[in-house]
C-alpha cells in the first residue's frame, strides 16, 4: 500500500465520521441509485468491443459530467480501471490460495506483509492504523446495522 492509498484511506475515515450523523440513503436515493446503476450497466453492455474500459468511462465521464476536464476524466478512468484489476486479482489470489487450504486470515496476513516491502518502519505504522482505523469504523457501522434490525423485529 503506498502512502497515497493511506492518505485516501484516511480521508475516507474522516469522510465517514463526519458523514455518520446523515444515516442512511432514504428511499428515493436509492430508487434513483438503482435506475442510475441499471443505466451505466446497460450502457456499458452495449459498448463497442473495440472501445477499452477505460476508454468508455473517459466517453462516459465527458458525456454525464460536462464539467469534468479531459485529464481528470483519463486520470479517474485509469484508477477505476487500476482498482478494478487490482480487485479481480486478489479475488483469484484469494480463491486459489482457498483452493490450497490457504485459510482466508492467513492470506490476508500474507497481502499485508507484502505491501510492507520497501516503506520505512513509521509508513508501515501509518498504514497499518488506517487499516486498524477502517476496520473499526467498519464494525462500529455493522454494529449499528445489526442494532437498527433488531429494533425493528
């Protein structure tokens, strides 16, 4: 992980603590969340096969936001396209390592340690309370959820 993922996930710990107090989307953000989804979905389906990815979010980005210079729109296609190689390839990593009676903590650990090659011992500090951070803030909101269901049975 390098230290602009850690400030990125920083960021978004502050994002949420601030954002905590606002709840959940209502009914109709997530009406229009799904008609927005199954939009770009069909869009994207329909994509020329000649047209990469990350060439259709650039299309896509100038097209749904006007406001969106050329370079953010090329630079914000080019991460998600990153992050979403990123994902596929531990999603493998993680089942082939399954396959072998890898145990998923394990592997977890393993990824972990990786990404501690090269960065000084205060960075890899850093990283790992962001981590520690989100996992927090994660279970802090299951928790809740978990709660708010209960109190609606």
């Amino acid at each position: 992980m390098k230290l602009e993922n850690l400030k990125m996930h920083q960021n978004e710990v502050i994002d949420m603590e601030e954002n905590k107090s606002k709840g959940y989307i209502n009914e109709q953000e997530a009406r229009t969340l799904k008609e927005l989804f199954a939009k770009y979905l069909r869009l994207y389906k329909e994509k020329d096969v000649s047209v990469s990815d990350k060439e259709w979010l650039e299309q896509l980005f100038k097209s749904e936001l006007p406001e969106v210079k050329e370079e953010e729109a090329k630079h914000d296609a080019e991460e998600i396209v990153d992050a979403i190689k990123e994902f596929d390839g531990n999603l493998r990593s993680l089942n082939e390592a399954a396959q072998k009676g890898v145990s998923k903590e394990r592997w977890l650990a393993d990824k972990i340690q990786e990404s501690s090659v090269g960065m000084a011992v205060s960075e890899y500090g850093q990283v790992l309370q962001s981590m520690d951070d989100m996992l927090y803030l994660k279970n802090m909101e299951l928790a809740e959820h978990c709660n708010v269901q209960q109190m609606d049975k």
